[in-house]
C-alpha cells in the first residue's frame, strides 16, 4: 500500500500517491533503453534500500526480510509482470496485516506460511482472469483504508522514533488498534525516551519535509529524501557518539542485520517457513486478507503507473496477479515479506528515465550486492530514521486533507471514508475494509430505493392523470417507497404504472401492484397497468 494508490481517484503517496512532479505524457527518449534503464535501476535501489529496512522495521519482522523481498520483486516480478515500469517490494500498506499478523501466530516462520498461501491465492485470482477486481471497491473506502494504515504506521513508529523501540516490540498485540490502542502504548512509555534518538528522528522529518525545497530535482533523483534521511541520521549517530558519548544510541537502537563472513554464511538472511502452522484456521485467514489486500494494492498501483507512462502503455492485470502470487510464494518460501506493486518507488523509475523492465531487475541486483557486501555500514543506520521515513510516509497517506477532501464530496462518500478509518484503528484491517464496504452497500441501496420510480402529474378540468413510470431495476428494496407512492395517489385519479422500460422487475413489485388493485376500486382510483408481468395492460374502474 499500501505502498499502493486509487483508481478512479487520485493515488494516495508511498502506498499510493502520484508524485505531482512527474514528467508529462509524451514520445519515448531517444536513446539507448539500457542506458536510461541502468540509471533509473541505480536510483530506485537507492529510494528502495531505506524503505525496505524501514517496511521490515514498522512490520515486526527481522529486517532482512524487507530486502529479501525488495530483491525478489526485482529479479522475479519485474520479468513476469506485464508492466515495464512498476516496481514490486515490500509495502507499507501491509504493515498494519503484518504485525498484527506475527503476534497473532506467535512467530515469523509460521507467519511465511501465510504469505505463500496468500501467493497462491493471487495465482488463482490471476488465472480466474479477477484483474478486475479493484473496480469493485469504492474509491472512499480505498481512501479511507489507506488513511487508516497512515495513522496505525505513525503510532507504531513513535516509539522507534523516541527510542522506544524495546519497549514497542514487547508490546502485546502490536498495530491491531485493538486493547487499549496503540496510542496509550507510546505514552506508557515516555520515561525512556532517549534525546539522542528523538533528536535523529526529529532532523530526518525536517529532511524529508524540506528536501523538495533544499536541493534541486537533478540531486533528488541522485539522492532521494529518505536515503539522505539515512546518511544524516548515520553519520549523526556517529558523531553523537563520538563527541558526546553520554547521547550515544545504545546498539537496540541500530539497525542490527547478520553480518556474513563467507558465501556460505549469506543463508543467515533467509527463514524458512514453518509448515506445521497449516493447521491453525488463522493462518488461512491472515492468508486471505494478504491475498485480497495486496492484489488491490497492485492493482491500484499498476493503474497509476501506467497513467504515468510517457508512452502510455497499458499492462494486463491479470498478468499483474500472476506475478505478484509467484512473487509472494517465493518470498515466503525464503523468509521475506509479502509484496505488492508499490507507486513511490515506480513513480522514481519513471522520473529517472526508467524505460522497460531491466529498470526494475538492476534495483534488485543492487539489493542483493548491498546485502553480500556492506551489511556492516547498513548497521550504522539508527532506527530512528527508519521510524522517520515511515512517519512521513504515514502521514502523507493519513493527510487531513483527505478528511476535508471527503468532506467535500459529500455523505455518500464521507461516511464510508470515516467508518473505515474508525473500523480500521478499532478492530483490524480486514475487518475495517468490511465495515466501509457494508456503509457503501447501504448507501447505494439507498439510492436504489429513492431512484425506483418517477412522477408524471398531469390536471384537466374533471380528473387528474399520474404516470408513475418505474425504474430500470426495480427489486424488494424499492418495495416500500412504491408502495408508499401508491398510498398518495388522490381518489379519482387516473393512474397509470408504466414498466415497459424496466430491465428487471422483481415478483415481490409484481405482487404488490396486482394486489393494489382491490385498493384502487375502494378509492374510485383508475389504474392502468403496463409491462407488468401477469397481465397485459389492464384497466381497473371501480
């Protein structure tokens, strides 16, 4: 993600948002694509690296699975997908899945088995051809999933933020906003704030809010934000120890990844799944709402970069799920995180140059020899500024101008956006998704019960004329307002009930017009009857 973004809408940042900056449509750059792909590879590896750790970190899971999966996404995905430009790795949309997920199952291995099933669940949607499957959720509840996984990512990581991260990863059911909430966890624990983490935090978030602003485009796409982010905050833990050894970040605050000695020692990176956790029914659950969750993701955020192709290339969906179920069954089978489609770091490849897929498969070689060579330096990293990173982030996907935005729009689409934020930070995500779908539900069948019909009145000297011309569809759920129509319907009113235009016209409407006919001839009314199965146009006079 929610890495992720939203269709018909405006895509939402790192989960999903379109960079505002992104070159306009256009011909293709003449040149050499390797050329251009090789540059672009370099500067996603470089927006991908801290975000990786980062995505691993507000996950719970041992931070050598967010490269992992960064490197799969790159050397599988990127060559089985239909798009040439998207880029796969861990998103910050699943974290909220995630963590909830491995407290739940009381382990990381057990947890793999999940993101394999759930790989093979999106292998089953790609072959049922459900690519379309992103059209059926509406754009509020989109918004508002996004927005609630914004505010779970900033609470959780308060606590790395400040220090705390000991303390927040004993913390029982950790980003489930459930028991008390992540909100009362960060304040139990602000006796330990350590100065020197906040003060790390604090300068990476002037950083990140400022970079735009500091240094110009052609040093951005060099350096982005979030890898100057790492280096500051590296290089000013350093210092910190150095020079003022009484705010030196103790090692618990560090990024801490195995340092292999030898090729052979590499395999310290992987995990295996624990397959005697088939057993447990949550496994399966927590399977099938990575399933649904991350093809939604990818599939928003396939759509929004191909929106950002110069060459406006269109990618198959289906073949999108393919992809990502292969690539969420390997990533399982050697200890990394489930995937999606992530916006941010393909909006980077296509602001570098990016032009086909190698863009994305260079990104993952340079994973894969960043971990084999320089883990050492990678544990230089305070977690801080990975905390940081991920505040941003989380606040650009919770921004209160989404919650004005959905103001604006309306109650139809306001409340949906509310009750999955609330549902979301009370329950879990799953079901917060559940509950912005049932509110959308009952607003459209509340708009298919107000739309069933439309009034003609037509006066003369003698008599009225009414035409109650029904709708389209018409089913049970338009029952009582008909039927409360009918009632109105003055004595000695010629009334006539025209279905000739609807499609479906449900027995439970049949009914209660036919039987409206023993009302019509006590109140004198004439009703005249067409296109309504049972009889042919009838006239009824008392």
């Amino acid at each position: 993600m929610l890495e992720s973004t939203a269709r018909k809408q405006d895509p939402v940042p790192e989960a999903h948002a379109r960079p505002a900056a992104v070159a306009q449509a256009g011909p293709a750059a003449e040149g050499s694509p390797w050329r251009d792909d090789l540059g672009a590879g370099l500067v996603v590896f470089l927006v991908a690296l801290p975000l990786c750790l980062g995505i691993a970190l507000a996950s719970g899971a041992p931070l050598a699975a967010g490269l992992v999966t960064g490197a799969v996404g790159g050397l599988v995905v990127s060559r089985l997908s239909g798009s040439q430009l998207m880029v796969s790795g861990p998103a910050a949309g699943l974290t909220a899945i995630v963590l909830a997920a491995i407290t739940e199952l009381g382990s990381y291995p057990a947890f793999l088995v999940a993101v394999v099933l759930a790989g093979l669940l999106q292998l089953g949607l790609g072959a049922a051809r459900a690519g379309v499957i992103g059209y059926f959720f509406p754009s509020s509840v989109i918004r508002g999933m996004l927005a609630g996984i914004g505010l779970i990512l900033v609470i959780k990581q308060v606590p790395y933020a400040l220090g705390l991260g000991h303390a927040a990863r004993e913390t029982p059911e950790a980003g489930t906003g459930g028991a008390g909430g992540p909100v009362a966890e960060v304040f139990g624990h602000f006796a330990s704030i350590l100065p020197s983490a906040a003060l790390v935090a604090g300068v990476s978030l002037v950083i990140l809010t400022f970079w735009p602003k500091m240094v110009s485009q052609r040093v951005r796409r060099m350096l982005p934000a979030p890898l100057a982010v790492v280096l500051v905050g590296g290089v000013g833990a350093w210092l910190l120890g150095m020079f003022v050894p009484a705010m030196a970040l103790p090692r618990e605050a560090m990024v801490t990844l195995p340092v292999p000695q030898s090729i052979g020692e590499l395999a310290t990176y992987f995990t295996l799944p624990d397959w005697s956790a088939l057993g447990n029914p949550a496994v399966w659950r927590i399977a099938a709402t990575l399933a649904i969750v991350a093809s939604l993701e990818s599939l928003l955020s396939l759509e929004a970069t191909d929106r950002l192709d110069r060459q406006k290339r269109v990618s198959p969906p289906n073949r999108e799920l393919l992809a990502q179920g292969t690539g969420n069954v390997l990533a399982g089978m050697v200890g990394g995180l489930p995937m999606t489609g992530v916006i941010v770091r393909s909006a980077a490849n296509v602001d570098a140059g990016g032009r086909t897929w190698r863009s994305a498969f260079i990104h993952g070689v340079l994973l894969v020899v960043a971990v084999a060579s320089v883990p050492a330096l990678l544990n230089l990293i305070p977690l801080a500024a990975l905390a940081a990173v991920l505040i941003h982030t989380g606040f650009k996907l919770a921004n209160p101008a989404q919650l004005v935005d959905a103001w604006k729009r309306g109650p139809r689409y306001a409340v949906p956006f509310v009750a999955t934020v609330v549902a979301i930070l009370a329950t879990d995500l799953l079901i917060g998704i559940a509950v912005g779908l049932a509110v959308g539900v009952f607003f459209l069948l509340l708009d298919s019960a107000r739309n069933a019909y439309s009034f003609e009145r037509h006066e003369s000297e003698d008599h009225q004329q009414i035409r109650l011309t029904l709708a389209e569809e018409v089913t049970f759920l338009n029952k009582a307002q008909i039927s409360k129509a009918l009632q109105t319907v003055p004595e000695g009113t010629t009334l006539t009930v025209d279905a000739t235009r609807s499609r479906h016209l449900d027995e439970d409407v049949v009914e209660l017009l036919h039987e409206y006919r023993d009302t019509a001839r006590r109140r004198g009314v004439h009703l005249v009857l067409k296109g309504v199965p049972g009889h042919g146009p009838v006239s009824l006079m008392h």
